[in-house]
C-alpha cells in the first residue's frame, strides 16, 4: 500500500524589535551573558504590568499581510498556563482568540510544480526563557534573557507532504519576512524555531493518521531527516505492528537520528486559555492598517522580473540578487550611481559574495556604503582604477564604511597613469629577464606572453591600462 505524509507547522519567529514585548528590556540577547536583559516585568514578578510594545504588532501586521492574512482589526492576548522552569510567570501571554492575522496563503514550487500552503493564523506571543544544562555539574540553570522576547507564531494548515515541500515553505517564509526587515529568522541564532506536526494515512484517504508533533526544529537538516525518520516510523507501525501510535509530542535527537517521546499532545483545554485582563484589546483602525500596507516592500519575484525586464539582468543574477533584500538594495543603490546594472549586478555576485562567504557572513548582514561601492564600480569601469586594485579597495570598504573611493585610490596609488615611458621601460626589463618566454611566445605558445604580461603588470602594480600594456608588450616583442 502507498501511504503519503501529512505535515502542518508552527513556525516560530522573533521580531526584529529593540525591546521586548511588554517591557522595554532589550530584544537582543544573543552572545551575551545569562540574564543580562531583565526587569522585574519579563521575570513575572507580582504586580509587574505588562504594556504592549506597538511595534511588535506593526510587525505581525506586516507579516500577516506578506503572507496575504486577513488582519482582525480588534486583537487581543490571552493567558496560556502551563508550569515550566524557563516561564516564570507560569503563564505566557499569546493569542487565541483574535490573533493579529488569519486565513493567508503562500504559494511554493517544488520540483512537481507550484502548491498553495494555507496560514491558519499569526499570533504574537512572549518567548520563554532557556534552560542551560552543565553536564559537569549535574545542573540546570535558566536563563531569563529570551523571556518576553516578541515572537509571532506562524501556523499552517496540514498542507505539506514532504520534507522538500517544507524545506521551500520555510525558506519562502524567511525571504518574505526578511524583505519585509520583520524578522533575522535565523535559526542558527536561534531566532527562528518549527515545530512539525506530521500523520500518515494511505495515498487518497481524506481521514487524518494519528499525529505527532517534534518540538523547536532548529535547523532546515534536522527538520528533513526527522519527518524521513518519522515518517518511516509511521508507516513500519501501520504495516508492521511494531508499535502503537499516539498522539504525543516527541524529541528529535539529530546525533542518532531518532525521535523519543516527551509527553502526550496537550489539547487547548490543558492550558486553560483566558483572556489577560492585563492587556487592553489593540484596536487597529483604518489609519494604522493603511500605513503598515503602505510600508510593505517590493516582492522578491517582482523585484526580479523588474531586473530583468527593466534592468536587462539574465535570469541567473537576478535570482542571485534577490535571495536577500540587502543585496537588493545594496545592488539598486550602487545601480543608481555607476548606471550599469550589469556592472553593479557582477560586482554583487562576483566580489561582495565572494567576501560575504570568506567572512562566513550571511547577505542579509551586508554592511557596506552601497553608494561608494557604485562610485568604486565606476572608477574601474572607466578604466581609472585597475579590477584588481579595485578589489582590494573593496576589501577595505567592508572594514571602513567611510572610505571614499576616488580619494583612497588616490592616496594609495591606484589610480591608473598610463605613463607610456614607464610602461616600455617595465616591459623591457621584463623580456630581457625572461628570454625563454619570448622564445616559447614565437614559437606560438600563447601563455608565454600572458606570463610575461603579469609579470609587468605586478611590477606596474595594476596602474595601467590593460590594453595599452598588451599593445606595448606585443609591439616590443615582434621588433626584436
């Protein structure tokens, strides 16, 4: 029998706020030391009340209408207990009765075609803290940093069938809500988290299997082998009788590459849902909703049809630039000063990645003055500054965002002379010191020439024109 899989998940995503939601302790806890960010509000003392941080609902507005959400114009938080060392409060504040943003759609294309993936809502809701396990010490700690940290929850309806299907899902969540500068969504960082919710039932039924849910997924390689791993278990207790299923939540352990069971899957009704009668209804009129609309960006697949039909960019440099919205404005403001999108598109794929990779930082942490970096781009088009030297100026601009270009090229004797006395006598010195090349390039080996060429060109340090070198060098070779 053929049996297919069955995945919705909970995706979630902190917000790229500088505070917390309730408090105005900093959002940003990441490398620094155990409970550094905290305040008698985010650690749930008595009397500590909470006051809604109106950017983190701007976000999950803008989240909710990338992800083409219906956004309830009344949402309100509610009260989820549960007891838990890292929940100090013993209750976190989410929302389940009118969460920000319902009933969206994103659209995914995997290799059998486009799919649709239903969003059944976007709730905001506080983090919880960390539990720090020390081995050495046989000790927990916990650390409060994470606590209230604003987060939006992200749940899909049971549309996905397979470890691809989800793998694009979550990078189309990612490139969205980056575009929309809403979310890091980094899971490395911890910034993104899934839970997966995963059943298996024959090919064509329309009755769910029995569902389990592995919880805080933290990276796209681990997701796919624990839906491989438990889809396998699945169907091998469906076929086999090598155990029953339960509905449970269980543990994904990628070092051995099995999932264990935590607990049995609690039902709304555990966690005794209420409003907080702490929190106001956020009523979101027409001014507020307006605004936000206003503010979305560009989608990423109308951005690159615009670099292709607009800008003349092939498919391939558009589809590199438009993986990350900073190189998408990184690319549009260099454009914007050297005039070559073809220019500025190779300088983007070929240079900035290039050192992007080397320094092992991700392109939506681009750091650059985009506008010197256009004027850098015209100074080698031109053919003042020569690409090699242009490429170590670059180099330096990553460092220092202040550089001027024309200036440092200036100072550091980059700037291309074209002393053509110069030029003859390097290349002179060049040939007498390498007969056997001369030799080997009348004998017709084309690469003997090419050596004897870089050599004059290190000598002239890149600061002459290319053309007029290989000229000079050619002429001084047929003379003799």
């Amino acid at each position: 029998m053929k049996y297919e899989t069955v995945i919705g998940l909970e995706v979630h995503v902190e917000l790229a706020t500088e505070s917390k939601i309730f408090c105005s302790c900093s959002a940003h806890s990441y490398g620094t030391e155990p409970n550094e960010h905290v305040c008698p509000a985010c650690c749930g003392m008595p009397g500590m009340l909470p006051v809604v941080n109106k950017r983190v609902v701007d976000f999950g507005m803008k989240a909710g209408m990338m992800l083409n959400c219906h956004i309830n114009r009344v949402t309100t938080f509610d009260k989820k207990s549960y007891y838990y060392p890292d929940l100090p409060a013993a209750y976190q504040t989410t929302q389940w009765f009118a969460p920000v943003a319902v009933n969206g759609l994103v659209e995914i294309e995997t290799s059998k075609g486009k799919k649709n993936v239903r969003i059944k809502q976007i709730h905001m809701e506080e983090d919880a803290g960390k539990l720090v396990h020390d081995i050495r010490e046989d000790t927990t700690h916990v650390d409060f940093n994470r606590t209230s940290v604003p987060l939006i929850e992200i749940v899909s309806q049971p549309d996905l069938s397979s470890a691809e299907e989800v793998e694009v899902y979550l990078d189309r969540l990612k490139n969205l809500l980056r575009f929309a500068k809403v979310a890091e969504c980094e899971m490395a960082h911890g910034t993104m988290r899934c839970d997966v919710n995963l059943s298996v039932r024959p090919e064509g039924s329309d009755k769910y299997g029995v569902r389990t849910e592995m919880k805080n997924m933290n990276s796209i390689e681990a997701i796919k082998r624990a839906i491989e791993y438990e889809t396998a278990r699945h169907i091998d207790a469906i076929e086999n009788g090598t155990e029953v299923l339960v509905q449970e939540t269980r543990r994904w352990d990628d070092i051995k590459g099995k999932s264990y069971a935590m607990r049995t899957k609690e039902t709304a009704g555990d966690y005794r849902y209420f409003p907080d009668p702490n929190v106001m209804p956020v009523v979101i009129d027409d001014e507020w909703f307006d605004s936000i609309q206003a503010s979305l960006p560009e989608f990423p697949e109308v951005k690159r049809d615009r670099y292709i039909n607009e800008y003349g960019l092939s498919e391939y440099d558009a589809d590199q630039i438009t993986k990350s919205i900073a190189l998408c404005e990184c690319f549009e403001e260099a454009y914007s000063v050297c005039k070559s999108a073809k220019d500025a598109a190779n300088w983007m794929i070929s240079e900035i990645m290039s050192i992007l990779n080397k320094r092992m930082i991700t392109y939506d942490m681009l750091k650059i003055n985009a506008h010197a970096l256009g004027e850098l781009i015209l100074l080698v088009s031109e053919g003042k500054v020569g690409r090699a030297n242009g490429k170590k100026v670059l180099s330096e601009m990553f460092d220092d965002l202040t550089i001027d270009p024309l200036k440092y090229c200036e100072a550091n004797g980059y700037i291309v002379s074209n002393d053509t006395g110069l030029i003859e006598k390097v290349v002179a010195e060049a040939i007498a010191n390498d007969p056997k090349a001369v030799a080997d390039y009348k004998g017709g080996k084309e690469k003997a020439r090419m050596s004897i060429y870089g050599k004059c060109m290190k000598e002239l340090k890149g600061n002459c024109d290319p053309q007029m070198l290989r000229t000079i060098l050619v002429d001084a070779i047929n003379k003799m």
